[in-house]
C-alpha cells in the first residue's frame, strides 16, 4: 500500500498556524492507524512505530537542508548549519559522537549536581518570600542559562548576554528564518568568539571540568576534535541547553499547577524528581516532533515510503498512545514505556544527562520552596508545533523554608 492511495481520515495540515500537535485531531488519527497523511510528508503518531523509525537507518536528520530551502546556501549560518551535528549523517556524525560521548556520560555530568543544586535555591531565593513570581522570567531563564554558564565555565554575569544570543540564534529554526539572517548570523559569531576563547583556554591549561573533557578527548586511533569542531559543539550546546531547558521548565510547572496532588505529592516524596521529569517530558514536552527523511525507498508496516518522503515522528503522540502507557494521566509514581523527548537512534540528544541533573535539581528545590502553586493569570504560550513553550506563567504560591 502507498502512501498516497492510503485512506486513512482527513488529511493533517501541519503547516497551518493553528495546528497542535496536541489536539483532538491527532488522537483521532492515532486512534484510526499508526500514521496519517499531512500537508507535507506523513506523521507518525503511535510509541512502537515512532521507535522504530527514530532508529531506522534509511532515514536521515530531515531538517539539515532547512536555511537551503529559504534560500541560504552559503555564509555563517549556511556553514553552520551544515558542519553543527544536526546537519551531519554518516561517518562524520558517527566520529564526532564517538570522540564526545565521554564528556557527555552520566559520571562526569554528575560532578555538576552540587552546583545545579546550589543554584537553584539561590536563584528562587530572589523571589521566595513575596509568594509570586512570573515564573518564566524569574526561574526558568536565569536558572537554564547560569546552569549552562556553570557546566562550560563561562562567566555567570554573562547569562543574559548569553540568553539573548541563543534566542536570536533560535530564530534559525523558525519560519522567518530568512528575514532574521542578519541576526542570527551575529548571535552565531558572538558565540563563536566566546567558544574560541574557551577552547584556547584549555588548550593551555586544562582542567577537570567539561569543556577540558572535550577538548582532550582522543580515540584509540589518536584522532582529535579540531578547534573547529569545538567551536561548532559548544556554539550548539549553549544554544540547545539554554532555550530547550527554560521551556521545559516552563511546561514543567504548568503540568504541576495543573495537578496539585502530583506536586503536594513530590514534595512529601522529593526522591521521585528523577521520575517525575521523564513524566513531565512525556506529558508536556518542549519539542512534539521530530523531522526524518527517506534515503531510499522502503516498505514498513505494509507501507511503502519513497526516498524524499519526509516523516514527522510525532514524540508527543507516542509518549501518550494508549497502547504503549494506558489511558492513565500525569503520574509521577507511575511506571512508563520510554519516551522520546530527546530523541532517539543516531540523533538521539547527546545532553540529555545535563538536562534531566538540571531540572531534577529545579523540581526537588522548587517543591520544597514552593507550595500550593497556582496561576495567577493565565499563561501565555508559543505556538503548539514543533518546539514549544511558556512566554510568560504567573505564579503565586505559599512559601515554604528549604530544609
């Protein structure tokens, strides 16, 4: 069976601007198959297909020709785009990860959990006692970038700095990534001079922190990442860890505010943190989907898939099909089938340790702090595709003194 002869409901039109990936329309098509017809490529919606594929190697990353297709095939974001890992497929994607995954492993991320800890009181310390806060620009931000700021040895001051220039380097996933070129483009060669003067740094005198790790980092064979290549990784790394982990934060509370007994619940039993944010993950997360390409032409499931043939491996839908989790809804103590919030195969997120030590570290602070949260206005929020999140969330709470 093709895709195209396929009859499987009415057609997603994912590119409209009030589509959700979210909604009612994508349970609908869940529940009538594992994939549906979109306005562009098919969606993948139930957790075992979305599985499979993530790791299928006749697909490859599909957004590496995005800034192609605007019309931006040469210049800084142009070579970024092609030389970050996003953009790579085969044996140089397969060296990089090879050469960086010490760095990235849980015992060297662990060394940091102290630090976050730290962090994370004396961020919500600012604004504790007042039992209000706009959560976003209060915990969220200065938390996830001084977080980040910590991990690379980058000056904390600088966090706003650093903030700003990964929002703006954010825009190169957005639509308007053509009329922001000039924008992104300085946001990307600001942070690249901040990563050559790390690199630089340790090349000298290294240390035992992380971004030494990276730069000493060698195989068997002897091969090195070039200071290219590391400017490349870190330049992608504060972008990535700033702006995905304040969003996630964001949609973390929201999930929380929404279910009171969760959060009384977790902080009663504050040993939960580590499940409860892969629940949150896989109940509200920042990025719905993730975009894949067909190399060649294959057939699964009784399908057959042209090469050129773009899928979008609907995360959000997998992490709640009812055949993977049951009809259950958020639950912190339950125990759940993986999600894909970070991916998966040969892209799956190489910071996902740093992610789930730093908003384990928020959720254990904060819901010791922070008590009977509750809105205070209603939230506002980006749009419901792709990447997602809070722009503001107002909170008013009890406060509670840390123990």
């Amino acid at each position: 069976m093709s895709i195209t002869s396929a009859t499987d409901g009415n057609l997603l039109k994912i590119t409209d601007p009030g589509f959700s990936a979210m909604g009612e329309e994508i349970r609908a098509a869940r529940k009538r198959n594992w994939y549906a017809r979109t306005n562009y490529g098919i969606a993948v919606l139930r957790h075992g297909e979305v599985g499979a594929l993530l790791k299928d190697r006749r697909l490859r990353q599909g957004s590496w020709s995005w800034p192609a297709q605007n019309g931006i095939t040469d210049g800084v974001l142009s070579d970024w785009w092609k030389s970050s890992l996003v953009g790579m497929e085969g044996e140089d994607h397969a060296r990089i990860r090879k050469l960086v995954n010490p760095a990235f492993s849980h015992s060297v991320i662990a060394t940091m959990t102290e630090s976050f800890r730290e962090l994370a009181h004396d961020v919500i310390d600012q604004f504790a006692d007042s039992g209000a806060c706009e959560f976003m620009t209060d915990f969220a931000e200065p938390y996830s970038s001084r977080a980040l700021c910590r991990l690379l040895a980058l000056p904390e001051e600088d966090w706003r700095e650093l903030t700003q220039l990964s929002a703006d380097m954010g825009l190169a996933f957005g639509p308007e990534i053509a009329e922001q070129r000039a924008t992104i483009e300085a946001a990307i060669l600001a942070l690249y001079a901040r990563a050559d003067e790390l690199v630089a740094q340790r090349r000298i005198q290294p240390t035992e922190d992380f971004v030494s790790q990276l730069v000493i980092a060698t195989d068997e064979n002897g091969d090195r990442l070039s200071d290219q290549e590391l400017r490349e990784l870190i330049t992608s790394l504060i972008f990535g860890g700033m702006d995905t982990t304040r969003s996630q934060l964001g949609l973390m509370m929201q999930a929380f505010v929404e279910h009171p007994d969760q959060w009384a619940l977790l902080a009663d039993r504050p040993e939960l943190a580590a499940q409860a944010v892969e629940e949150v993950i896989r109940f509200n997360p920042t990025i719905h989907w993730t975009t894949r390409l067909a190399i060649e032409d294959f057939s699964f499931q009784g399908v057959d898939i042209s090469e050129g043939t773009v899928l979008h491996l609907m995360s959000y839908s997998a992490g709640t099909d009812p055949l993977a989790v049951g009809e259950a809804s958020f639950d912190i103590t339950a125990k759940r089938a993986p999600h894909f919030g970070f991916g998966g195969g040969r892209h799956h997120c190489l910071g996902h340790f740093v992610a789930r030590l730093d908003i384990r570290e928020a959720l254990q602070a904060l819901s010791q702090r922070v008590t009977q949260p509750r809105f205070s206005a209603p939230p506002s929020h980006r749009p419901p595709t792709g990447n997602t999140g809070p722009i503001e969330l107002p909170v008013r709470f009890v406060p509670a003194r840390p123990n």
